[in-house]
C-alpha cells in the first residue's frame, strides 16, 4: 500500500512538472471558461440573479428559435448556457420550503 501511494506521488509530482500544473487545475480552469462563455452567450454579469438569467435567457431564445430564423443549436446552446448557470446560483432556503 505504502509503495501505490508513493507512486501516486510521484506521478503528480511529474505531472506538474512537465505539465506546469496540477491534474485537477485543468478541470477547474475548463469549468471556469464554460461559466464565462455562457455569461457572456446571455449577457449577464457574474453576480446575476436567477431573475436576470432566466429573463436573458428568454430575450436569447425568442431571437434564436427556428421559428424566428434561428436554428435548433443556437437554442440547445442556451439551454445549456442558462442550466449551468442556474446550477452555480446559491440557493435560497426559502424557496425550497
């Protein structure tokens, strides 16, 4: 067991040695950029509430959906833009009573 863990050590030591960082940072820093990208595909600042998400979120759609020109992709990327950023909202423990 003690000779698992030390070459477990040793290969994240390698790791951030010829990568430049940890294995777990590159997951961390692509979540990071797909918080930013669907922010910046709703247009909503950071600190949005889940009013001002769930409104940009209609405004996006009802100029994307196909039935306005736009195509099914533009309106699944906003789903999925407004989903995450539902997730990253802290919950409100009066709502859920």
């Amino acid at each position: 067991m003690g000779q698992l863990l030390t070459l477990v050590l040793v290969a994240l030591i390698a790791w951030r040695l010829v990568m430049g960082h940890w294995p777990w940072q590159a997951q961390i820093a692509a979540h990071k950029r797909k918080l930013v990208a669907a922010r910046r595909l709703l247009g909503v600042a950071p600190a949005a509430t889940r009013e001002q998400v769930l409104s940009a979120h209609r405004r996006r759609i009802s100029t994307v959906h196909p039935d306005r020109g736009g195509s099914t992709t533009q309106v699944h990327e906003t789903n999925e833009a407004r989903d995450l950023l539902l997730a990253h909202l802290p919950h409100d423990r009066k709502e859920e009573a």
